[in-house]
C-alpha cells in the first residue's frame, strides 16, 4: 500500500501559528545570546592576577607586606578596575618608599626594599620585592611623670600617690631591650595610663607621648607624661532595681565609704560580692568620672533579682556513690525577713541526704549568720553510716578569703560487719579559705590553701568518752609550663588528736579514693583495717600531680590530661602505706567550670576506674 502527498492551501489560522513560533524562537535566540554576554562581562569582572608578585622576607615580615603594600593589594583587582601598565610602573616606584614606612611599624628603622622585574609570559609582568629589614629598634627605656593632683600628692609624700606612681613605673610593659613595635608601643600606653586610672585618678589622660628613635644605637628613647586630673573619692550610693530586699542588704557590701579615696579594685569586689550573694541575677557597679563631682562621685548600682521563690530537680549520675535525684528548693526571703532558706534532698544508690541552712542577708564586717542541719544515709561497701547533724555560726567570703565559723552537735549510728556503734560529739570548729588565682572559675596559674580546725567532746556506746582535736588541710598550686602545657600539684593531709580509746565519731575520721583524693580507687575505699573490715582512720595523706594541655588551637577550650595520685588513711603516719593511681582523661573548659573525665588505673586493685566531676574543690 502506498500513500501519495499533495498540497493544500494555506490556512489563516496555521499562518498564525507558525508566525507566533518564529517570534518567540527569535526571542529565545536572542535572550540566549544576553545571557552569553553577560557571562562574558561576568568573567572579565571576575578577580584575576594582572600580574605576578612574589615577596623576598623573612617568614615574620612577609605577611605585613602581603596584607598592606600597594602592590599586593591591586594584583587582584577586577578587569573593570585592573591597573595600567603606566600604573603598575607607578606602584612599583612607590614601593621601595611605602614598604619601611609599614616595616617601621614593627620596630625596622633602616629597612632597604628594592623592585625588580622578570617574567617568563610576556602578557603576565613578574615583580619581586627583595626587604633587608635590617637591625631592629628596641626599648632603650622610659621615662614616666605625672602632672596634676597624682605629682602634687607625690611631691607631699603621699604613700598612695608615691605607690601609684611607682607601680606605673615599675609594671611599664615595654621593657628595655625588647623590640620597639607600634602595637606594643600603644598597648604599653593603654595599660599603664588604665593603671592611673584604676588607682584613684580616672580621668587621666596622656599629656604628651614621644619615642625618640636613635637610629645609630637602634634603640627608642620613651617619654610619657600623664595629666592626672583631680583624685576621685567616693560619694552616695544609689541603688537601682531593688523590689523586694532592702537596700541595706547592698549596702552592707561596700567596704568603702563617702570620702574614701577610689579605687576600681574596690568597685569590683563590691560588684563581685553583690554578683555571689544568691540575691541578684546580675549586678554592676558604676561611678561617674566627671572632674567636677571628683570630691565625691556617686556611686550607681544596678542589679536585677532572681525570683523570690526557685526550685530545681536534678537527676545526674556520681562516680563515687552512682546514680542520684536531687531536689534544691530556695526562698530569699523567707517569711518577709532578710533569711534565705535553702533545702536539697538527695536519692542516690549509696548515698540519702538532705541538707537544711538558714542564712541571714549580709551584716555589717561582711558576715552573715547562719544555722544548719544535715542528715545522710552513705553505704560504703559492706557498712552503712547514718548521721544528723546541727550547727550555727557565721560566715565571711572577701575577696581572697572565706572565713566559717560554727558549733556544731553531731548523732551517728554505724552499722557494719562486726556490730552497730552509736557516737556523738560536740565540737567548735574554724574553716578558712585562701585563694590567689587568675580565676576562680578556670584557674591556671595561682595557689589556693584551706584549713580545718576543730575541737570538742565525743561520746560513745562502744569506746571511751574524752575530748579530741581535728585539723586538715589542702593546697593546690595552678602552674603554666611553657606555651601551651598547664600543670596542677596538689597535697592534703588532715589529723585527729584524741586519746585511743576516744571513740570520735566515723564522720569526723578520714579515708581516702574517689575523684577528689585518689583516683583508681572507689570513694571512701582506702583507709585502715580492723578485724579485716574497712575502717575510717586518724590521719590522711594525698597527693596529685597532674599535666595538661588543650588537643589543639581549634578547640581550646577542651584538653587531655595524664595524672599520677598517691594517698591513704590510716592510724598513725607512720603506719600510712600511700596507694598509687595514675590514668589520663579530658576537660572540658565549660562556662560553669571544668568538667573532668578520666580513667584510671588502681595498682592497689589492678583494676581501671572511670571518674567524672564537675567543678573545683577548694
């Protein structure tokens, strides 16, 4: 079969379509063709090099010229904007002159630079920046004065003022023989008239600063004179933001007066004070430092308070005494009196407790008074211990020390293997806290020290009633060592006194292991034996030793450490045998403290124990 094709005539509406279908086609054809010059002008304002630069400098120089110099700045300017060759002559005539003047900047006065061409592309030019920077400028020394009320008060011999000044001096950042630098040049400045200021006088400004450079002896002679302004004194205080405490309560804080001399020292351990008290989300502490209210500035205080009434549940998990829920109540003034109450329960596997305090707001010398009661159910492998207690006393925290102060009844039933024992004891017992550190929170270098002191009279249904003495003590010292490693030493020891026969209470005794003591060992695990059951001993002795440093530049804030502890208790030193642990973990540096996990190995037990902790003991 077969089909045979002829012509029709042409039809006015297929005309149309087919007239419609050129156009838009020339429109496709033609929307194409603007998209491809666009990439066109896209590309050519695409960076490229208009020309090769390289850099001939030392390793510490190079990155300065590449960031600053002229040359280095315009190789990668877009086509629209690339350089003439006219130019780039121009840019390499002015760089021998432009690279000294920023090589001054880092202490390279008598710097050489020179340009040269060569290219193996004839349409790509190659320029080379050859710098001898020469010898270095240093710090030849400083000259430091002061006029205004700071030279007028050291004229008169005034300790301050004299103390002031001195300390200006003395703490100059930019010591002699080190690099003249601009930076270190301008920060030397920054710090020590923000010293001035922080010393009683914070309207001081700089009345005239010059840097000599010898550039024979290639050294820069330094001379500052400070315009000190009037010495500020403190003045009223007034507080904003108080609803329901009183202001008394702030008041109490201050350790200055109006008329008292100014010092930023004293306004932040105000605003630090005020910051620790439990009454105040946050708090800050102002003067104003206007020259005309130097006589006596007011002091402005701003805090915001926490809720009146807070309550937390906690569920967590203890590497000494296993898995726990807790629940912490808190009210900040409790019955409409300037007492907080505080309660927390703790449910745990080995370990019940609750805890009760009542503390007055702060009165005045910085102390606050205080009465407690506490009760706890510990089990320690095969003995169970069950204690109540009650104190009352006061309490002190300055910037540096923390003071307590209190006596205290004790009730406790000890159940173990070989019977129940019931021991009682009053005592009056001092505890003081002493802390030189760069931080509180994360410390790394600096010491803290703590001591126990106690004394009282114990009865007992198993041994004889007398009186006894208690003493302990910790010091942990933070030390640097070198770039990026940090070491951390720490020693304890703790004693009772007492005849033998005495029988002081289990609570009041020592053992040793878990995360604070001995890691490798379970808590409360080391101490003497009697009748071959553990048994809380007379004297203690542990040690630490501990070296870390953060896994890397990008995460600072997390490190790996190696640790060797050593320690025990026991009757008498003498009879004291130190078990050893030794092990490796991580920390994390977080924003409430450190968070410490390690694994450790017992020699003792030859087994490897997992210790997690939050926090610092002081």
């Amino acid at each position: 079969m077969s089909f045979a094709a002829r012509s029709l005539p042409p039809n006015p509406a297929q005309c149309a379509v087919r007239a419609a279908m050129a156009a838009l086609a020339i429109l496709l054809t033609g929307c194409a063709a603007i998209q491809g010059q666009k990439a066109d002008v896209d590309a050519e304002q695409a960076p490229r090099a208009a020309y090769e630069l390289e850099i001939e400098a030392a390793d510490a120089l190079r990155p300065l010229l590449a960031r600053h110099l002229d040359l280095a700045r315009f190789q990668l300017a877009p086509q629209t904007e690339s350089i003439t060759p006219a130019e780039l002559d121009r840019l390499a005539l002015a760089a021998p002159a432009q690279a000294p003047t920023l090589l001054e900047t880092g202490g390279y006065f008598d710097a050489k630079v020179r340009v040269t061409r060569g290219s193996t592309d004839p349409g790509l030019p190659r320029l080379v920046v050859s710098v001898d920077p020469g010898p270095r400028v240093v710090a030849a020394g400083v000259s430091i004065d002061a006029t205004g009320d700071l030279r007028s008060a050291v004229d008169a011999r005034d300790d301050a003022a004299v103390a002031l000044l001195a300390a200006a001096r003395d703490n100059w950042p930019l010591k002699p023989g080190e690099p003249f630098r601009q930076s270190a040049w301008n920060s030397a400045k920054n710090e020590t008239i923000a010293r001035l200021r922080a010393g009683g006088y914070p309207a001081a400004t700089w009345r005239d600063t010059s840097a000599r450079i010898e550039t024979e002896r290639r050294e820069a002679v330094l001379d500052v004179v400070a315009e000190s302004g009037p010495l500020f004194r403190f003045g009223e205080l007034r507080i904003e933001g108080l609803e329901r405490h009183d202001a008394s309560t702030v008041d109490r804080l201050a350790t200055f007066e109006p008329g008292t001399p100014y010092s930023e020292r004293l306004v932040l351990d105000f605003q630090d004070r005020l910051r620790k008290l439990g009454l105040f989300e946050g708090a800050s502490v102002e003067i104003e430092t206007d020259p005309a209210v130097a006589d006596a500035t007011p002091v402005t205080v701003r805090v915001r308070e926490l809720p009146l009434q807070q309550a937390t549940v906690g569920v967590g998990v203890s590497a000494n005494t296993g898995p726990r829920v807790t629940f912490e109540h808190q009210h900040r003034k409790v019955f409409g009196s300037p007492w907080v109450a505080k309660n927390l329960v703790e449910l745990g596997q080995s370990r019940r407790a609750w805890q009760g305090d009542l503390i007055s707001h702060p009165v005045p010398g910085l102390y606050r008074n205080l009465f407690g009661g506490k009760y706890e159910w510990l089990r320690s492998g095969d003995e169970l211990r069950r204690t109540a207690s009650a104190r009352v006393g006061r309490t002190q925290d300055t910037e540096r020390i923390e003071r307590l102060y209190y006596l205290e009844a004790i009730q406790e039933r000890l159940t173990n293997p070989v019977g129940a024992i019931n021991r009682q004891a009053v005592s009056l017992n001092y505890n003081w806290v002493w802390r030189s550190l760069d931080s509180v929170l994360l410390p790394t270098d600096g010491i803290t020290f703590s001591a126990q002191a106690a004394g009282g009279y114990a009865h007992s249904s198993s041994l004889d009633n007398g009186p006894f003495g208690r003493a302990q003590a910790r010091l942990t010292w933070y030390q640097p060592l070198g770039q990026s490693w940090y070491g951390v030493a720490r020693v304890e020891a703790g004693q009772v006194f007492a005849a033998l026969d005495v029988g002081v209470p289990d609570s009041l005794l020592f053992r040793a292991g878990g995360d604070e003591s001995v890691r490798g060992y379970e808590y409360r695990s080391l101490g003497p034996l009697r009748n071959g059951a553990l048994a809380s001993g007379r004297v203690l002795l542990t040690s630490s030793v501990e070296l870390a440093r953060p896994f890397s530049a990008r995460m600072p804030s997390v490190w790996g450490a190696v640790f060797v502890d050593a320690g025990n208790a026991a009757d008498t030193f003498d009879g004291l045998r130190p078990a050893v642990g030794s092990g490796f973990g991580i920390r994390w540096r977080s924003p409430v403290g450190p968070l410490r996990m390690d694994l450790a190995y017992g020699h003792e037990v030859e087994r490897w124990r997992f210790h997690l902790s939050v926090g610092i003991a002081f």
